[in-house]
C-alpha cells in the first residue's frame, strides 16, 4: 500500500497531475508504460493522503527513491507487506513506523 500526501486545497486530481509530471510524464491514457491512479482518501494527523493503484512495481519504488531525495517535498506512507508496519517517509530519507489506529479512510472519497 502507497499513500501520497496532499497539500492544503489539493484535490485528488491534482496530486495526480503532479505525479505523473514529476515520476514518469508517460503516465496518461496512452497504451503504454506503467499505469496509476488515485484511490481513496486516507487522513494521518490532520494531514491528507491520497492511495496510489499501480500494477507497476518500478513506479511505487521510484516514488520512494525520489522521496528520499530533497527535490521531492511529499511524504509517503508505505507498506510492502501485511504483516510489516505502515512506514512514514519524510522528505530527505528521515522514515518512521507509525500505527494503523492513525490512518482514518475517508468514506467520501473515490475508492479504487
């Protein structure tokens, strides 16, 4: 499971638009290259979270190599596996656990 920070005012379809301008521009409705979209809205402290669905393992991994650079500003919230913790990643590299009471879905939102 990946989870994407929104910023304030952010809908769902701009974070989307941001993504795609920034990890892989191919990422539109063309039939080719690995393929995305926007789920559900998750909440963590007050702070917004959109899920990414991807077939495309590369992509979640570039998302998460590019958070621990400086130049990507949005935090991710990761979990490889079912049995592993939810993982914060800040930007710059700084990674902690966090607790699955802290993540709230928001029933109002586009699940995928």
């Amino acid at each position: 499971m990946l989870l994407i920070s929104r910023r304030e005012g952010e809908s769902a379809q701009q974070l989307f638009d941001s993504l795609r301008m920034q990890i892989d521009p191919r990422l539109d409705n063309a039939q080719f290259g690995p393929k995305y979209k926007i789920g559900s809205t998750y909440a963590y402290r007050g702070q917004k979270f959109c899920k990414i669905c991807t077939y495309a393992g590369s992509l979640v991994m570039g998302i998460m190599v590019d958070t621990r650079k400086s130049d990507f500003d949005r935090k991710v919230i990761y979990r490889l596996d079912l049995e592993v913790p939810f993982q914060l990643l800040i930007p710059g590299g700084k990674e902690r656990e966090i607790d699955v009471i802290e993540l709230i879905e928001a029933k109002d939102e586009t699940d995928c």
